[in-house]
C-alpha cells in the first residue's frame, strides 16, 4: 500500500496509535482536522473528536473522515481505545459500510491489556471490573462481540488457541468478507502478546481485498514493524529532531484517574515540579468567575519565572465525566496566553490535548518518537513552538509522566519502566 489513514475518536489515541510508524521512519502527522491534513504524509491520524458525541453524530462524521481522506492505495485503520471508551461501534459499524469488512482486537499487551475469549482483560482484571470500566459504563456488557451484535453487524469470533493453530485462516475469512455482500462484518480475534499480534499483522497486510483494521496501538505496532508495509517509493524523510526545551516545562492533566494522580505525585517528587490545581468551579464560569484573571495571571507568573509546572483539573461534588471537554476547554484558555513561552507542553488526556492544541492554533503535528508505549512526543507541524508530549489519561507506567519531562530536557537518565 501507498499511505495509510488512522481515524481516532481522541488526540492522544491518535498519537499513540501512529507514534510507531514515525519511529519506523515515516512521516507521520496527527491532525485536528480531517480536510486540512498533510498530503504528503505516509501516515496520516486524523482524529474526529467523537468520544463525547452521540453515536449517530459520533458515526457520520467517522466515515466522513474515510471518504474525504480515502486515496488510491491509501489503507484505514480505525483507532479504538483499549479500554473500549467513546462510540467505537457506532463508528465501527459505519466504516463497515464505506469500508469492508473488519478486523477487531484492541490488545495492547505493553501496556497490559490483552484480548482473551472475545473480552478485554486489563492487568489480569476484567475490564468491566476496572476504574475506567465503571466510571462511564458501569452495568453493561462489555464482551466485543455483544457490543459489535448491539449494532447490527455480523460477527465472527477467532479465540486464540484457533488463531495460533492457523494464523492464515484470519486472512481468508477477510477475504470471503469483502467478496460478499452477506457474509460477516466483523472479526474479533483473540491476542495476548505481542507475537499473536505480529503475527496478525503479517497475514492480513497481504489480503488485496477492501477491509479495515480496528485495534489500539497495540496492532499498529506490529503493522508498522513490518518491512514491506508500505510500497517501495515510500521514502524515508530527514529524521526530525527536537532540541532539549530551553523554556520552563508544562504538564496540562485533565484525567482524573489514579494513574494520572500515581505520574504527577512521582513527577513532583523525583523533579521538583509544582503542582496548580485549578477549581472545577473557575473552569464551569470561565471568564466571567471573579477569580479566572488571578488563576490565569498565577500560571502566566508561573512561566514568566520559567518555573516548570503541573496545572490540574480538580474535582469536586458537582463533578460530571460528561463536562470533560468543557473543563478541558477552559483549563486550555488559562494557558493560551502563555503557550508560546513554554519550551514544552506534556498534555494528558485527548481532550485536554485537543482543547490546547486548539486554543494555541496549533492544527497538526508531525510525530517524532515514542518515550514509552502510549507516550508521544511531536512538534507542530509549521514548526513553530514548543514540543508537545500526549498521553492518554489512564495510560502509562508511574514514570510516564516523569519520563517524559527528562526526555524534553534532554536528561540521560534511567526511568523505571
């Protein structure tokens, strides 16, 4: 194939999900914007901001995302989180229409999360008995193939022990899928480790026929370690570098998720960085609560003393998951003012990636290398400003967020992993 496109429902599920081929030399950018993304990208993640939306909008503008960007010898990848947040059927089932059949396994192994009889398991834990599980869905069935059958697609399940006797059987089952108009929509495969997704890679980046690929990054990895992916005249561009930042670091945090508070208390601890935390309160009025030019003169202090910071969002009894983008949004206008003296930017959560990037008018990034699995490092796109780390919210070891504040500057030091 000539280019592939990565359509992610977030901006850090975008990056993580694409950070691999940029580190396998090709030049990979993440866009805001779907109809204003890099021609002349190998890879393109576009990401469709649909997590919050109604499945109905959440699907039309997934496949809207497919016919503005499809392109001869251009192959899709549909980027879901592992954990199976946001719309991802919906979106799933309208790709299936424009797009043929797919083929689904969120597995992550690197970050421990596998696919084991049709289920997601985090860790060794269910993923319906898991923090994130619970917050947003508790109560429903989270088996891939009842949540494919909810909206009305076809599904076929590979377990594991079937997909390892004869990895090749995955590749002509897609095959007979995209030759029929009444056969199976979708394939769920089993994988968990690293090599059953290797493997799973390797025998269907050789079926001709139209399908797609849905997965985490777990799957486009593997895809991206294979040396035929892409045609020969895929060249391989200038390495892209970033200088060590010069000017003070700012780590946005909008997850709320213990992970996230385990990163940012190593990250004070280990480097000395202070945390804000900014009241939901001033966040919901925005400009018009009598405290946001203090809030936002204290961070702009913050900079200007080239202090390098944590700014959270807090969380208090009128907290709602659904206002995430909302207090994504204000947390970012706090920081606009500001944005261009930072020396670097690490944003955890894709909406407060987003909101930021947004806020600073920053509409894409070109994608430079991977700190540590889900962990991405870029620069914008026009190369002007700081670089910009994006982390998932619930994603990463305890020194993730430590580990990518040395690596922006430039510290040789040894992170536990």
């Amino acid at each position: 194939m000539k280019s592939l496109l990565i359509v992610a429902d977030d901006l850090s599920g975008a990056a993580d999900c694409a950070i691999a081929f940029a580190a396998a030399g090709l030049k990979t950018v993440v866009s805001l914007d779907a109809s204003a993304s890099a021609a002349d990208a190998t890879v393109i993640a576009a990401d469709t901001d649909t997590r919050r939306l109604t499945p109905a909008e959440a699907a039309q503008r997934t496949a809207n995302a497919w016919r503005t960007l499809r392109a001869p010898g251009r192959r899709l990848y549909k980027k879901i989180d592992s954990t199976l947040r946001g719309n991802w059927t919906a979106e799933v089932a309208a790709l299936v229409r424009v797009a043929g059949p797919a083929i689904v396994t969120p597995a992550f192994p690197a970050t421990g999360r596998v696919v084991r009889d049709g289920r997601v398991i985090v860790r060794g834990v269910p993923l319906e008995e898991t923090e994130t599980w619970q917050l947003e869905n508790a109560g429903q069935n989270a088996g891939l193939r009842a949540m494919l059958d909810m909206v009305g697609l076809r599904v076929a399940h590979v377990p594991l022990d079937a997909f390892r006797a004869a990895p090749r059987d995955v590749a002509a089952m897609v095959a007979s899928a995209a030759a029929s108009t009444d056969g199976v929509d979708a394939i769920v495969v089993d994988a968990e480790t690293s090599d059953d997704l290797a493997s799973l890679a390797h025998v269907t980046a050789a079926v001709e026929e139209q399908f797609f690929w849905v997965g985490s990054g777990g799957l486009a990895r593997e895809l991206a370690a294979l040396p035929d992916l892409f045609d020969a005249n895929a060249a391989l561009p200038k390495a892209t570098t970033v200088a060590p930042a010069r000017g003070p670091i700012l780590a946005l945090v909008g997850s709320l998720s213990a992970i996230s508070e385990r990163q940012c208390a190593l990250l004070c601890a280990e480097a000395g960085v202070c945390e804000t935390t900014v009241p939901p309160a001033v966040l919901r009025g925005g400009v018009n609560h009598p405290d946001w030019r203090a809030w936002q003169e204290r961070i702009g202090a913050s900079v200007r003393n080239q202090e390098d910071a944590i700014v959270r969002i807090g969380r208090d009894d009128a907290f709602d998951p659904a206002e995430g983008a909302r207090l994504s949004n204000a947390l970012a206008a706090l920081v606009a003012p500001h944005f261009d003296q930072l020396g670097g930017l690490i944003a955890t959560g894709g909406e407060t990636a987003r909101a930021m990037l947004a806020a600073a008018n920053v509409g894409s990034l070109e994608l430079v290398r991977e700190i540590e699995a889900g962990v991405a490092l870029g620069r914008p796109s026009t190369g002007n400003g700081p670089a910009i780390v994006t982390k998932a919210g619930a994603f990463g070891s305890e020194h993730a967020l430590l580990g990518a504040y040395l690596h922006l500057r430039g510290a040789d030091l040894p992170v536990a992993r």
